[in-house]
C-alpha cells in the first residue's frame, strides 16, 4: 500500500484531542476566571522567537504579542503557526501545550507505519516513528522495534540521540550516550579532564607524603661517615648487616611514598618512542628561589648517594648540570627515579616538597598537551594518543594497588571513554581532539576531515576540514577549510572583538602556507555562534525539509 498525500483522522483521536481541549478549558477557567475575556484556552498564531523552553507568539487575528513557556521538547520554528492549549495561567506565567494538527503529513505518516507494523500508536512509538523520519531512517517493524527497545533500556535519553547513533551505527552503551551527550553539550574537551587527573595526581603526592612520617635521624637508618674509614669510604669498615637492617626498616617506613614515585617517573621516562621530550631546563621551569632550594638539596642528596656507593650515577656530571641549572627536566626525573633505590633520607624529604610535585606535574603536562611545532613532526599525533592510552592503563593499576592513588580513578575512566568514542567517530570521518600548550595557555582543538573513510584521496578530489580553537583571549574560532589541486579555501568565523586583530596578520599565514607550495585564499566573518557538534557534524546529511515517499506492506 503506497502513501502519497494521505490523510488518515481517527474518531477515537479527534475524541481525545477534544477531551483535552475541554479539561483544559475547565482548568483555565477555575484557575484564573478573571482573565477569561482577555486570554482564550486555546491560542493560534505565529512563532516569533524561540529560546529553550520558551516561545513568543503574535496571535492571530489580534496581532496581540504574548511569550510563555512550552511544555516537552516539540519541533517548533520561528515562523512557524502553530495552536496551543493553554495548561497553566498562574502567578502571571501562561504554560502552553502544542496542538499537533492531526492532518500533518508526518502525522499520518507514523500512524500509517505502526499501523502496518502491527504496534500500537502510542505518544513513544508515534515519537520514534517521527525521529527516525526526519533523520530519514527506515520506519519498518524491525528498526522500530529496535528502537522501542533502545528507548526502554534507555529512558533517560533523547530519542533523537539514540536515532542517531543508530544511524551512524555508534556502538550504544551507558559510556558513549554519556560521551554523545558530553559532545553535545560541548563538555567533551579531554584538555579539562587531563588538566583534572594532573592536579589529583599532585593531591595524591601531597597526601602520600603527609601519610609519611618524619624522616628519622639518619644515623638510625644508615651508615654514617664516621663507621667507614678515612682511606676508601666507598669499601672500608661498613658494617653490612648492620647497614642492611637500617635499610629494611627504612624501606618498611617509606614503602608507600617511595612505590608511588618510581610508578610515576616509570610513566615519565622518555624514549625514543615517547610523544614528550621534555627538553626544557630546570632554570626555566621554576623561579629563581625554587632553583637554589632544588640545587641545595640534590648537592646534599648526590653527596650522600656517593657515600651509599651508587657508583652507577654519574655524580659528577649531574652535579655541575644542576649547579648551572641547565639539566632537562626530563633528566633530573631520571636522576631522581635512578636514586630512589638508594634509601636515602634527604631524599624522602626533598619528593614530600612542594617543589618535587610542581615538577611532576610539569612533567605531566608536558607529556599530554602538544606543541604547535610537535604537531608539525611526522606521526607525532599518532604516538601521542597510543602513549596516553597506555599511560592511563598504566594510572589505573596505580590506583588499584595503592590507596592514597583512589581520587584519579574518575577522571582516567572519564578520559578512556572519551578516547574510546573518538575511535568509533573515527569510523565515520577523520575526527581529533588537540590539546594544544601554547606560551601562556592550554587551548582545546576539535579537528574534523570529511572524505571518504578508508579511500586513497586524489589530488583533484576535495577536502573538507574543519577545525576548532578555543582560545582564552580570542574566544571560540571556527576555521573552515576545503583544499583541491594545493588551492586552499579558508573563511575563519570569529567574534567580532577578535576579527581585526586577525585580519591584520591574514597576510603573513598567506606567505607560509605559500612556502608549503599552496595557494591561500582566506577571509574572515563575524559569528557568536558556537559549534554543535551534533547538528553541524552528524545531522550534515540527514536532515531535509521535506517528505519522502514511504511505502508500508500491510503483512510487514
């Protein structure tokens, strides 16, 4: 049987459609009879302005401009007429209720295929069958059962989103309705939970250390100069029993502290596949203050490492680094993770400090936000991801075998479902989240390229990208992009406070992209907008104005 401007009305509906009109009529009058010659139960005109819940609305034949608000989620437009029933009219606030006309064409639509289903038209079903129409999905008996089930195990959740991760066949579970929602609501950015398992690692520090006791003198815990003789203090006269029972109760007291650091700094040493280098100099990483405390303490520290025969560090060589405050951070945490076997006391006392654990967490940082140029280096996103996916692994197992490491489970499970929803987006379209480290700030990047998944690109064939900045000072910056045969079409949406200041260097982005052997066509727009990642990536392709045919079999 074929619909083609089909109009179907059931007497049992047009009874309850009355039936509701005169209950609210009812309502209405009993709640504010003194406003019955002013304001109708029911309403008709044209939207004028929606926001969220509520809607403004020039009645018809009046001209009369009213605002109230709206009850449920309704597919309403400005210029829209549309009739309301009016539900509530207390303390100076109307509440409206949408009157679907019942010879919609959707409307016979959905009725039409349940109908022909054999389900039951129901306010849900009707609902499904109308999203999986605009989203132009099929509205057989099978997929509407799918989604009458989705929607039960769900209920919590927007048909809509669940149409549409059906639809872009995204896996559906509890983790990525939540992800999908997150990405909705622009909550998605894994710079903030990143930045958020950052400073709880440094909390876990600070309370690992204030769950250490104080380091006992050392004379009880180690050997001193004066058991050793003058001539070989490296071999002469130590008594090693008596040495390897201080180290066991000092191993005993500061088991806890001294695990936690070397899982760490196992985390933060870098090799050649490491996507972090931290090649900055301590001298630059923290004050001037802080650089002579640190110097202090680690002259202290490699003196009595010497002592300890830890002839397998080149002390001599780290010291003079250190005194000029040129060694990397990267290689003072290697020094610092190479002398944590030693039991030594000053040591303990130096990774309890402040400072220790702001270096840590520089180190951190380093290691998961890039820099403008590492995005530059060959298969270096790449590396990037497959290190954090492993470092949370890694983070995990801390956290279950020590307790004081139990407040950095919720942001590494937070970020392994975000890292896992990018993979299945990634199914779809080439889709990244950047966290860039820029001089004085972190910024969050979404990067989209739209070409056929898992096909070669040809040079005459065009790209799309898009990519999003949020910047601390510039504000939210969209910059659209298609390249064909290294001619690149650029328009950069920006406020409008940030439009001249970018305009002045459009010039300069023109020379370098030039140097890379393309052509930059580029201008800028003025746009508050901020992106919505479900109409602008996923909805792109689905939604039409207008009505497709349907055909239902009447033995489906």
């Amino acid at each position: 049987m074929e619909i083609n401007d089909y109009s179907l009305k059931h007497n049992r509906l047009h009874k309850l459609a009355t039936s509701e009109y005169e209950a609210s009529q009812a309502k209405t009058q009993q709640l504010n009879p003194s406003k019955q010659d002013q304001m109708p139960a029911a309403i008709k005109g044209e939207i004028i302005d929606l926001r969220y819940q509520e809607v403004t609305i020039r009645l018809e034949p009046s001209g009369q401009i009213i605002t109230a608000n709206v009850l449920g989620d309704l597919p309403l437009y400005i210029g829209q007429k549309a009739e309301f029933l009016i539900a509530d009219d207390t303390k100076g606030q109307i509440t409206l209720r949408y009157i679907e006309s019942l010879s919609t064409p959707m409307y016979d639509i959905a009725h039409k295929a349940l109908f022909a289903s054999g389900l039951a038209v129901s306010e849900r079903n009707l609902a499904i069958v109308k999203e999986l129409l605009n989203y132009q999905m099929p509205v057989d008996k099978k997929t509407i059962l799918k989604m009458i089930k989705l929607t039960g195990s769900y209920p919590d959740t927007e048909i809509k989103n669940l149409v549409l991760m059906l639809k872009k066949q995204l896996p559906i579970t509890p983790n990525n309705i939540a992800q999908f929602e997150a990405y909705q609501m622009g909550r998605h950015q894994i710079i903030t939970e990143l930045n958020k398992l950052i400073n709880n690692i440094s909390l876990t520090l600070n309370n690992a250390a204030n769950n250490t006791p104080n380091i006992e003198n050392y004379n009880q815990l180690s050997p001193s100069t004066t058991d050793m003789s003058s001539n070989n203090p490296l071999t002469d006269n130590i008594d090693i029993t008596n040495f390897n029972n201080k180290a066991a109760i000092f191993n005993e007291k500061y088991i806890d502290i001294i695990s936690l650091n070397k899982e760490l700094l196992s985390i933060l040493k870098a090799d050649e596949n490491s996507p972090a280098t931290y090649d900055t100099s301590i001298k630059d990483t923290m004050s001037d203050k802080e650089l002579i405390k640190v110097q202090e303490a680690i002259s202290d520290i490699l003196e009595e490492a010497k002592i300890l025969n830890a002839n397998y560090i080149n002390i001599d060589l780290y010291k003079s680094q250190i005194s000029d405050g040129s060694i990397t951070l990267g290689n003072f945490l290697s020094l610092i993770r190479d002398l944590l076997p030693t039991n030594n006391d000053k040591l303990i006392k130096f990774i309890k400090s402040d400072t220790y654990q702001e270096l840590i967490s520089e180190a951190f940082h380093n290691r998961w936000t890039l820099s403008p140029k590492e995005i530059l280096k060959e298969k270096k996103v790449n590396r990037y991801f497959d290190s954090l996916y492993d470092d949370l692994k890694q983070l995990k197992k801390i956290a279950g075998k020590l307790p004081q490491a139990d407040n950095i489970k919720e942001p590494i499970n937070k970020l392994q479902d975000n890292l896992q929803f990018m993979r299945d987006l990634n199914e779809l379209f080439l889709y990244l989240q950047l966290p860039l480290r820029l001089t004085d700030q972190d910024v969050h990047a979404d990067l989209y390229v739209f070409s056929r998944k898992n096909k070669k690109h040809l040079d005459n064939e065009q790209l799309s990208i898009l990519l999003h900045l949020d910047m601390a000072n510039l504000g939210p910056m969209d910059v659209h992009m298609t390249i064909q045969k290294r001619i690149i079409n650029m328009v950069i949406y920006l406020e409008k406070s940030s439009q001249e200041l970018i305009s002045q260097h459009l010039n300069e982005l023109q020379d370098k992209i030039l140097q890379k052997g393309y052509q930059l066509l580029v201008k800028t727009k003025v746009s508050d907008k901020k992106p919505d990642f479900i109409t602008d990536i996923l909805q792109d392709d689905t939604l039409n104005q207008g009505l497709y045919r349907y055909s239902f079999d009447i033995r489906a």
